[in-house]
C-alpha cells in the first residue's frame, strides 16, 4: 500500500510538472486487478524483429501526431502480464490508440533486444519490468527517462492508477 501511495504521489507530481496538456485519464470501468480477464494477455513475440518493429511504430507515430510507447517485457513477468491486461479493456485501448502507437519488445530475463533500450540511453540493467519508454517521433527523444520501470510492479497498482499514469505523458 504504501508502494501505491508513492506512485500516486509520484504521478501526481510528474502531472504537475508537465503541465496541464495531458489528456484526461479514461475512466477505467473495473476497480481491482482481480476483476481482469483471464488468461492474462502474453504480449511480447519473442521471435519478433524488434528493430523493424520499433522502426515501423516510430513512423507510424510520426505519420499520425501520436507519441511512441514501447513495452519492454517478457511473457514471464505478471507485471507485464497485468498491465497488458489492463491496456486491453476497451476504454484504454481507445485511450491509449488515439494517443500512442504502443510496440511491445521482449527483452528475454533482460538479455535480449536491449539495443532498443540502448538507443534511448538506457544502457545498465533496466530497473524492472514492464519498462515503459514514452518517445516523441519527431525528436526520437525519450520523454520519461527517469520514470521508464515506474509500472514494474504493477500488480501493486490499480487498474485506475495504471491508467492515471499512462495519461499523464499524452500531448
């Protein structure tokens, strides 16, 4: 509980420093992880190119205003599990296609597809996963640097404040 208190309290703070230009966060229509559809999501193709996937979401973001968002994960991890889960229900799907074009890498037990996070200056251990990087296209700038692992325990989490987080960075 206190974890979840520090990640609200963290995502209210990174609001406020953004400013007042991100999107409003959907209402999320379910209020424990519990009540989640089961099996969980398995969202990382570990046979996926993932430099030609990366690739081909950065232009399609370009292309349409939205910003980029790779997950960074593995089908081993409830955590990553989990926020798939969440990014499922039909009204962050909704929020997050009119503002991401979301790619999900696999990076193994964090021994695979590491250049991704390398590019973006990532290039020690990343802290946990699900690692979400938010990328502006047009810059191939990371906008969250230092918040990239704040998801890695998302089991603690509600799913309103998964989504309270990913609204937090839309333009």
């Amino acid at each position: 509980m206190k974890r979840h208190f520090l990640y609200a309290f963290a995502a209210i703070g990174l609001m406020t420093a953004q400013g007042a230009e991100a999107a409003p966060a959907p209402k999320v229509h379910i209020a424990a992880l519990s009540e989640l559809a089961t099996p969980l999501p398995l969202p990382y193709d570990e046979t996926a190119n993932a430099d030609a996937d990366v690739a081909a979401a950065k232009a399609r973001a370009k292309a349409s205003g939205k910003l980029l968002l790779i997950d960074l994960g593995g089908n081993w991890c409830g955590d990553c599990r989990v926020l798939a889960g969440v990014m499922a229900l039909p009204e962050m799907k909704a929020f997050d296609d009119a503002h991401y074009v979301v790619v999900a890498v696999d990076v193994g037990r964090f021994k695979r597809n590491l250049q991704i996070p390398a590019h973006y200056g990532i290039t020690k251990r990343l802290e946990g996963v699900p690692s979400l990087l938010i990328v502006d296209p047009n810059t191939d700038t990371l906008l969250n640097a230092d918040h990239t692992a704040a998801l890695a325990d998302a089991r603690s989490m509600t799913p309103q404040a998964l989504a309270d987080w990913l609204a937090q960075w839309t333009k």
